[in-house]
C-alpha cells in the first residue's frame, strides 16, 4: 500500500472500491443461481415433507395428532422463511424496477 493510500485509510477518506459492471454482474448471477438452488431443492424438498405430513395426519397413530400438527406447522414456517430469503436474494433494481430495468443495468 502506498502512503496516500495509508493515510487516505487511516484518515477514513478511504472510500470503498465499487465493483465495475462484470463484478456487479457476476454477483447478481450467483444470487439468481443460488436463489433458484434454494428454491428448486430445498423448497421442494419442505413441500414434500409437509404433503408426507399432512397424509400421515389423515391415518395418524393415536395420541400423535398434536406432534404431526406442530411438525406442519415447522414446515410451513420453513417454507414462508424460505421464500423470503429467496426473495432478498434478487438484486434490489429487480425488486424495485422491474426486469427491464434490471437487464439493463445488469447489460
């Protein structure tokens, strides 16, 4: 590091590097691929396990009814939180834009 960079640091005139646009594309690739991940696998795999709840519930064992509840209901919770973590993950001109906006900024 040189000594304007050093002093610019230490003095906290030092402004963060912004990405240029392959960065911030980059970036926002991953958030998309890691957001379809979430919800092609794990989403999928929760709705699973709750329709396997929601059948057993139908044919329950005696005195299980209150345990196979609570499971459907950690279930479905864990589905809401899932989807909106997906959610958080698209990029904000997304979100707030719409997707013109967003393939223009992201071309």
């Amino acid at each position: 590091m040189q000594l304007t960079e050093t002093t610019a640091v230490h003095s906290g005139a030092a402004r963060p590097r912004v990405p240029d646009r392959a960065a911030q594309r980059r970036i926002a690739d991953s958030r998309l691929r890691l957001a379809g991940e979430l919800r092609e696998r794990v989403q999928a795999r929760l709705v699973n396990v709750l329709i396997a709840l929601e059948l057993t519930s139908e044919c329950e064992p005696p005195g299980q009814a209150e345990l196979i509840n609570e499971a459907v209901e950690q279930a479905r919770t864990a589905i809401a939180e899932l989807r909106d973590l997906v959610a958080d993950l698209r990029p904000a001109v997304l979100a707030g834009r719409g997707l013109p906006a967003a393939v223009e900024v992201h071309t």
